[in-house]
C-alpha cells in the first residue's frame, strides 16, 4: 500500500513537470498563473537592484523573463546560482514592456532541484551590484559613549612679578 502512494506521488511529480510550458509560449498564457520552464542564460542586475534571469542571449529580443525584486531577495535566495540551470518557475504570467514575465516573490515558485537556493550571503550589497562588501575597519566601540574631560588651562600669572 506504501508503494503505492509513493508511485503516485512520483507520478503526481512527473505529470506537473509536463504541465510546465517552453518560454517560447508564455506570451500566450499572459493573465494566467502557469509553470514556465527553461534554460537561464544569464543573471542580470538593473540599477535599482532588481535580478532579471534572462532565457536568450539578447534579452531585448526574448518574449520570457524572471524578475527578482530587491526586496524580495530574502525570501528568494541567491538566485545567481540559477545561472546555466533549467529551471520551472510557477506563477501568474504578466506583460511588461511587451514581453510576458513572472515575479519572483518567494523560492516556493521555484520547483525541482533548482528550488533549493543558497541564502543570500549576509555582505551581498545590492547597491554595489552584487559585489561584496567588505566593511571598514573600525576599533570596538563600548556601549557607553565617551566623555572627553574638560583640560583646565591654570591662568597666565607671571609667578616672578612678586
């Protein structure tokens, strides 16, 4: 009886992998949630600090993309790792700029082995784009802060005058 839940859930896996459409054929579905799948190509950042995962050479020219707001990057993980992978995103298909895209919100949207990303490391620095931050160096700072005492100057007397 075991077995036989386990090779419908196998089967239940198999049969949503099918469900998922080429990229090629997501501006058909715009208004509809569905699963896109495809070969990541490239992983770019905008200026605002937005990740775009990009499926052709020329992203101008390609009717799919994935976009990763920056404030949802928490909730995504690293999704540079994504880069070279297939991978089948789920989500509702929207139209911007006359190509269909889907947002990423959340690493749920993400199915297969491509859903288990890396957090994002905790110096990953969206506004250097994507370049780490090392910090400055900076001395331990007590918790109190610091009183600068007060040097009393002692008044110019001329002590030989008496």
């Amino acid at each position: 009886m075991a077995r036989f839940f386990v090779l419908l859930l196998l089967l239940c896996r198999v049969s949503a992998a099918k469900d998922c459409i080429p990229f090629e054929q997501a501006a058909e579905h715009v208004g509809k949630k569905a699963c896109v799948t495809g070969k990541v190509l490239k992983v770019a950042q905008s200026q605002s600090g937005s990740l775009f995962l990009d499926f052709c050479e020329n992203y101008r020219q390609c009717p799919f993309t994935v976009v990763v707001f920056r404030s949802n990057l928490r909730d995504v993980g690293d999704v540079r790792a994504l880069e070279g992978k297939t991978i089948e995103i789920s989500g509702k298909i929207k139209k911007w700029q006359g190509r269909a895209e889907i947002v990423l919100s959340h690493v749920r949207q993400l199915e297969g082995d491509t859903a288990k990303l890396p957090p994002i490391p905790k110096a990953y620095d969206v506004e250097q784009h994507g370049r780490f931050s090392a910090g400055k160096f900076s001395a331990p700072r007590s918790k109190h802060p610091t009183r600068r005492r007060s040097t009393s100057t002692l008044p110019d007397e001329d002590i030989d005058a008496e």
